[in-house]
C-alpha cells in the first residue's frame, strides 16, 4: 500500500451515504488547527489532497481518499471548534460518532494534536468519547519542529504516559509536515492496521 496514491474519492454530510463498508479505513481527526489536514498531506506526499485553512472547523464534512484498491484514509470534522453554530456542532458530533462506533471497516483512529499542547480538555474527552468504541488510536504530535529535540523527547514521554490513564493501548509518536519528520513511523502504524483487516 503506497500513501502517495491517495486520491479524492467522495465527501459524506449524511451518515447514511457512507460508501459501501468494505475496504479498510484509517480515520483522521483532530482538534482544529492542530495541523490535521497537514499531517494527511504530508503522509500522501501531496500538497492539497486534504484542505488546509487557518479558518477553524473548515473541514465540515467526511472525506474520503481512497488508496489504491487497498484502503481508504478518511479526514473526520475537526473538534473544539469556536464561533460554529450549535446546531452545525450537533450535526458533525452525530455524523462522526455514527461513523467511529458503527462502521465495521475502520481500523483505526489516528488522533493530531498539536505538540506544543498535547492532550488539552478538549482531548481528552475526545479520546473518553473514543474509548467505548475500542478503536485502535495512535496519536500524532503535530508541529514538533516548533520544540528544541529535549523539549520533544520530554513531550513524548509525558504524552504516553498521560495515554495509559487516559486511553490504554493508544500509540503516540512526534510529528512534523514542516519538517517532514515522524513519516516512516506513522506509515508503518496505518500499514499494520490496513493489514490486520486484509
């Protein structure tokens, strides 16, 4: 499976015309603007497949990319997301959790944080709202190249600390698309899911 072959396939507003669940899925969420869309453009080697915006809460809808006949990598709506009406709020909160809970080809859940402020309020009840539906998670710390390497490596520790009280059996790993840094990892991690489900 080769990440740089993704390609836009279909975006999803309604939870009932999700495409057929088959193929395995590799889900990508993330609070908004912690470098989500950057992430999924860097691990496909691509500089727009998934939209970036300084604008939070841009990504409204479901995306998906489909990986040659092989897999699909799927950009969820960002969360934490301010001035967004409340009733746009409900919409993605029910759109995302249909689709976490009850899809039968997600394989797993890469969660992005920003490294500078991994595992905020907001996070955490991400991943308490994750946790009954037993997804793999492995969290990526975006923007590392914003840290000294010590910084980094003190982040990293403390982050997965943080996971095994947080949400046991969850990976995390630093992560830079400025830098190009962390790709071979978080790679290796989607492959091995992709391949559980094969």
């Amino acid at each position: 499976m080769r990440l740089e072959n993704a390609r836009y396939h279909l975006s999803v507003h309604d939870p009932r015309l999700l495409p057929e669940d088959s193929l395995p899925e590799i889900a990508f969420i993330g609070r908004s603007n912690a470098g989500k869309s950057s992430a999924l453009n860097t691990l496909a080697g691509r500089r727009r497949l998934a939209f970036v915006s300084k604008t939070p809460g841009r990504t409204q809808l479901i995306n998906f990319f489909a990986v040659d006949e092989d897999a699909f990598l799927v950009d969820l709506p960002g969360y934490g997301y301010a001035g967004v009406p409340h009733d746009v709020r409900e919409h993605w909160d029910t759109l995302v959790g249909e689709y976490v809970f009850h899809r039968r080809s997600l394989a797993g859940v890469v969660v992005v944080m920003d490294a500078r402020h991994p595992l905020t309020p907001q996070d955490r009840r991400l991943l308490d709202w994750l946790l009954p539906s037993g997804r793999n998670v492995h969290v990526l710390l975006s923007k590392s190249d914003k840290l000294s390497a010590q910084a980094g490596q003190r982040t990293l520790a403390q982050a997965r600390k943080d996971l095994v009280q947080v949400y046991p059996g969850a990976t995390a790993q630093l992560f830079s698309s400025l830098k190009r840094s962390g790709i071979a990892e978080a790679q290796a991690c989607i492959e091995s899911w992709v391949a559980s489900r094969q």
